[in-house]
C-alpha cells in the first residue's frame, strides 16, 4: 500500500478553477480538523497568531510593515484599511482599471473621502505621466490601486505606480487579493503602505481570513487621525495599542498578555498557517516562476485556436486569463459545460469574456487539472466549431512536467508553430488545444529536472 502524502493533490471536486476560492493542499484541510482552541488565549495568540503573521511578512516580502490577520475577506481588508486611514473629506485617488478598482471607490465613498477616479479602458495599460499629471493635480492623502484585476486578467505595474505615489508623499494603498503569493509582489520594495489581500486565493488556504500589511507610515497617518474611526471591530490601529508587542513597535509588553480586536477564527488561523508554510518550504521564486509557466502556457493554447485574449500583451495576468468568446457563443453554455467562472461582457467591454483560473495547489502536478485545462479550451473548441468535437489523443504525453526555466525553450515555439501550420493545412479543422498542450510539454520536456519540488509543474491549468 502506496503510504506516501502528496501534498500537492487536490482535495475536492471538479476543480476550481476560477479566480477563487482555490484547491487546498492536504496539510491546510488538516489543520482544519484539530481540537478547537481558545481564540483569547496567550498560547493561542504567541504559538499560533503570531507565527502565522510573522510567515505572512516573508510571504509580503516585508521587514518593515506589520502583517494583521483577521475574520473576513479581501474586500474586508480593504475596506478595514480604508477606514483606519480615511478621514471625511480627506482628498483620495482611485486607480480604476476594471470592476474591483470600482469596488474601491465605492469604499472609499463610504469612507466620507474626496475621491478622484483615475479611469483607465478596460485591458489597456496605465498612462503613468497622465497618472502623475492627476496625482500633482489632487495632492492626495492616498492613492490605491488594484495590482492584478481579476475582472479582465491584467497586471498592472505596481513598482512603478508606488515610485510615483511616493514622490508626491502620498500612502500607497495596494489590492493584491488575486496576486499576493502567485505574482511578485515587494511590499517594501514597491513603498506599499496597505497591502490588502484575501486566504482564499493564491495563498491557497481556506476563506475566511482578511490580511493587511500595514507600514510605518500607514501607523503614522492612522495615529494623526482628528477622530476614531467609525469602526471598532476592524480599526487597524486598535491592532497596535492591543496586540503588538513593543519589541515590534506596538503598545504591549513582550511576554504580556494581548487583546485581540476581534475575535479570531482559530482553525481557518491555523490553516492559513499551514499554506503559509507551503509557500516558505516550496520558496518565492519557484511559486512564481510556476505560475508563469502555466500562464504561458495556457494563452499559448487559447491564441492557437486562434481566441483572442482580452488584455493588452503587456498587462497578461500569469493567475487570472481572460479571453474573448468567439462570435456567437453562448459564455453561459461554456460555463455550464465547464463548471469554471464566466464573467458576462458589458456594454463597457463590448465582449462576451471568459475568465478561468488555476492558482495555488491547483498547478501541482498531482493534480488532475491538467486534464481539466484540456476540457476548458476544447470546450470553447467544439463551441466554436459546431458538430465537431475536439479529439483527446491517446497515449499523448502528460501536461505535467516540471520546469526549470522561467521561459519555455525555444523549441516550444517550433513546436506550436509545426501543430499549427499542419493544421492550417486542411481547410475543414482547427487545431485542438490538446493537440497544443501536448506539442507543448513535449517541446519542454527537455527542460525536465527531477530535482525540482512536487509544486515545480507545467500543469494548464488557469489561475484565480
């Protein structure tokens, strides 16, 4: 009997394979099942929180910032550190590139601040000397962004955006609830002062958990406050003066009793606690180049049926596709079909889209979701060619193969160029997304190292 623990494989089925919630590894549904603990108890909050926050800050890329883990979701954690910071009248600026951009100024609304929309069209990238322009123009408090917007599958450059937000001495207020720990992301580095993120997405834990990173500045801001804020459960500040030890910077006495602001879920902590170890043991590095692998690739197949991804070239997400429905299909029937996320062209988009996602564990080579990336783009393949169903060669090569490079080989490119220009060839059929895939992986096998971890795998999956 086969005893071994593949941490990788997946635990539930069909596959999630939208912009989240994401498959759990096996180590993070355990830790859901141990005895309940006492939430306000100092072993709890030293032996459990407290490790869970400090993982979070390697994961942050932070030295600087303090990590706070509490109940909720990503949009808890905006809007939390929105009305920590964001006082009635205080001038704002939103970066608004898709629907969650929106979500932000509507919280911000909320707030009672003096919000200037920043609009950038849907998918194409930012104007950064029109965006310094509005900046020097509104002289505000804050300026937030989203880094990866789900809605349309674009990454948006967050370095670059914080240089300028930090020249015009603003706080820099950053949504990465579908990037943080599938995208790079350097909260020190970038001048990041909120970033504000979610469990539920590459972080791979459960939902349930809403996470902020919070700098010195962003202390600062909330401590010059005229007022309290209008919220008890989730004030930031309350964080500092209640639960953080003075060797961190906080008000409490290393070693002293603390007092949490709300009341902490103790398993979806310690399950939080286990995918952050995941991510720490696989390391950054790889956990990113992995997603950019099974991005790649992913489009790869998507363009060679010759679908038109949505985004500007330069704005692609490696966690999050986004690509257009041929003409005349249904994204509706493809989504009943495929059990993955549609999102519903607008009037503003003037497209139906399709957006599918494979973050976290869901790109481990355990995982049966390469075959699930297979059912994803020859659905959409026999959608658009009507009365023929996309074959499933047998005995084709697995789509799971670890990669050592951050780019697949050249030799990738001969290969989908020789699928697809055989394939053009005959005036009746299009090119599989199997037959892709597969040309593909065996276009990079000869990057295989069996040094890698079980996390480093090409599986086509998408991300959420």
């Amino acid at each position: 009997m086969d005893t071994t623990i593949r941490w990788g494989t997946t635990q539930s089925q069909p596959i999630l394979m939208i912009p989240g919630p994401t498959e759990l590894p096996f180590p993070v549904v355990q830790a859901m099942s141990q005895p309940a603990t006492i939430q306000y108890d100092l072993s709890f909050d030293v032996k459990i929180l407290e490790p869970v926050t400090l993982a979070l800050r390697d994961i942050f890329q932070t030295t600087r910032s303090e990590v706070i883990a509490m109940p909720g979701s990503g949009r808890t954690a905006l809007e939390a550190a929105a009305i920590s910071v964001v006082e009635p009248g205080d001038r704002v600026l939103v970066i608004v590139t898709g629907v969650f951009g929106s979500l932000m100024r509507e919280i911000m609304n909320r707030a009672g601040a003096e919000v200037t929309e920043h609009t950038v069209e849907w998918g194409h990238p930012l104007d950064l000397g029109r965006l310094e322009k509005d900046i020097e123009r509104v002289k505000p408090k804050a300026v937030s962004m989203v880094h990866n917007e789900t809605s349309t599958g674009t990454t948006y450059p967050a370095a670059e955006v914080g240089r300028i937000v930090k020249r015009h001495g603003a706080l820099y207020m950053l949504d990465t609830v579908s990037s943080l720990a599938g995208l790079d992301v350097r909260t020190d580095e970038w001048g990041i002062d909120f970033n504000m993120t979610g469990s539920q997405k590459c972080l791979a834990a459960p939902l349930g958990m809403a996470i902020v990173s919070v700098s010195p500045a962003g202390w600062e801001a909330m401590e010059r406050r005229k007022h309290k804020a209008s919220t008890w459960a989730y004030d930031l500040l309350r964080w500092k003066e209640n639960w953080i030890p003075t060797s961190r910077g906080g008000h409490i006495p290393d070693g002293s009793p603390r007092r949490q602001p709300v009341s902490i879920p103790t398993h979806l902590t310690s399950a939080l606690g286990a995918a952050s170890r995941l991510i720490l043991e696989e390391g950054l590095p790889h956990r990113f180049r992995r997603h950019a692998v099974a991005g790649r690739a992913f489009r790869a197949g998507i363009e060679s049926m010759r679908l038109e991804m949505f985004p500007d070239a330069s704005l692609r997400s490696n966690t999050v596709s986004c690509f257009k429905a041929p003409a005349g299909i249904e994204t509706g029937a493809v989504q009943l079909l495929l059990e993955s996320e549609t999102c519903s062209g607008s009037v503003r988009l003037n497209a139906p889209l399709v957006r599918n996602a494979g973050l976290g564990v869901t790109l481990s080579a355990a995982s049966p979701a390469d075959e699930m990336t297979f059912a994803v783009v020859d659905a959409v393949y026999s959608f658009a060619t009507p009365g023929v169903k996309a074959p499933n060669e047998a005995g084709a090569p697995s789509v799971s193969a670890s990669v050592a490079g951050t780019v697949p080989p050249t030799g990738a490119v001969g290969a989908w160029t020789s699928v697809k220009s055989a394939s053009e060839t005959s005036k009746n059929t299009l090119p599989t997304a199997s037959t892709l895939m597969r040309a593909f992986v065996a276009a990079t096998s000869g990057n295989v190292t069996s040094a890698e971890p079980s996390f480093g795998v090409l599986a086509a999956s998408t991300v959420g």
